[in-house]
C-alpha cells in the first residue's frame, strides 16, 4: 500500500513538474514556437520571412518552386514540438518589366532586316509553308537582328503573287507568316512579341506581269514597332 502511495505521489509530483515547465499560456506557446521554427529554417538556410506563427498554426509564404514552400519544408516544420498544423500560401510571381523600345530601335532594326531581305529573301517550297534551307538561312539573320531589341513588337505579313486561285493564295500567305513566326521562336524571339497575318495577293510591290514581278511578290515583311 505505501509503494502505491508512493507511486502516485511521484506522478504528481512530475506532473505538475511537466505542467510548469510548459507554457500555456497563448502569447507564450506562439513565441516559443516561432522560434524554434525560424531557427530550423535558418539552420537549412531558407529564408524566414514568409514565415507566420498564429497560435500553434504555421502558414510558409513564399513563390512557386521556393524553397520556403516546398513539401520538405512543411514536413520540416510539421516535426517540430507542439504545432498543430502548417499551411503554404503560394505567391504570384510579379511581372518583370517589358523592355522600352524607341522609336529609333525600331527604324534601325527595320533598315536591318530590310537590308537583309535585300539580299535574299525568305524562301519556301512552291506552294508550301515549308522553309527552305535558304529560307531558314535568311531567318536566322533576322533573328539576330530581333535579339538585339527584346520586347519589340514585330508584325509578320505574308504575300503572294497573283497566279492560283485568290482564296488558296490567301491561306498560304497565312500559313507562312505562322511558319516564320514559330521558327522564329524556336530560334528564342519571344512569341509574345511576334504577330502574323496573311495578305494574299492583295498588295502587290510589282507587276504581276512579270516572272520577276512576281517574284517580287512573294514575300514576307517584317514590320517594327516601337513601344513607348
């Protein structure tokens, strides 16, 4: 009887002993608990400011793809002694700012690809989209050229000559602005900054009477715009 006597006495006293080592009081557990946090997540070198105690509630703030909201850092802070729960809150990354371009960038990169397009044009199999080789050769010195101004705003045309049925010379005056704009794209112009459209026959530069009028005909241009 005295060792049970005994026995409860010791598990009271250790358990007002536990019982007064513990903060309970709100402000208290909150503070302990923010700390202890902020120094696991300093120790693995990830930042705490996106880090918000609330009670025994944890939220992680931070972008897309941080490590400040990553499932290893939940699990990380979910460990630690006394929180309840952890939540991420996920950031919209702010849009970086567009590049100005002027007015004159924009003269001097047409005067560029009209020095290029001078010199060879943008060619593609007949009645195809399809670049050729020269073609993909020309477009590769635009490229350059549109590398130098990043956020320019470039329209594509696309033109025919006369020859074939209206309708059909339309399409693939389409189809060919669209061809050059993704391969410009795939040489790294931004997308975004490439519009294309189609003209047909409709705005010829020569006579298409002509096998070199029409020659002259087929072709694309290029249109800069500044953004200012």
């Amino acid at each position: 009887m005295a060792k049970f006597s005994l026995l409860g006495f010791g598990l009271v006293v250790w358990g007002a002993a536990l019982y007064f080592c513990i903060p309970h009081d709100g402000h208290h557990i909150q503070h302990d608990l923010s700390g202890k946090s902020s120094a696991l997540l300093a120790a693995h070198h990830i930042s705490t400011k996106g880090l918000n105690v609330d009670g025994r509630d944890v939220t992680l703030t931070g972008y897309e793809g941080t490590p400040e909201v990553s499932d290893g850092t939940v699990k990380m802070v979910q460990a630690v002694w006394g929180v309840r729960t952890v939540r991420t809150e996920i950031l919209r990354r702010p849009e970086p700012p567009k590049p100005v371009v002027t007015q004159q960038q924009a003269h001097e990169a047409a005067a560029s690809i009209t020095g290029i397009l001078k010199l060879q044009n943008v060619e593609f199999y007949s009645a195809s989209e399809r670049l050729t080789p020269l073609g993909q050769r020309t477009l590769n010195q635009v490229a350059s050229v549109l590398e130098k101004y990043p956020g320019m705003p470039v329209e594509i045309a696309g033109h025919t000559d006369s020859m074939g049925d209206p309708t059909s010379n339309l399409e693939l005056s389409r189809k060919r602005a669209a061809s050059v704009k993704q391969y410009l794209i795939e040489k790294g112009i931004a997308g975004t900054n490439l519009t294309d459209v189609g003209f047909g026959q409709t705005k010829p530069i020569a006579s298409n009477g002509t096998a070199a009028g029409r020659q002259e005909n087929r072709r694309v241009e290029f249109h800069t715009k500044e953004t200012n």
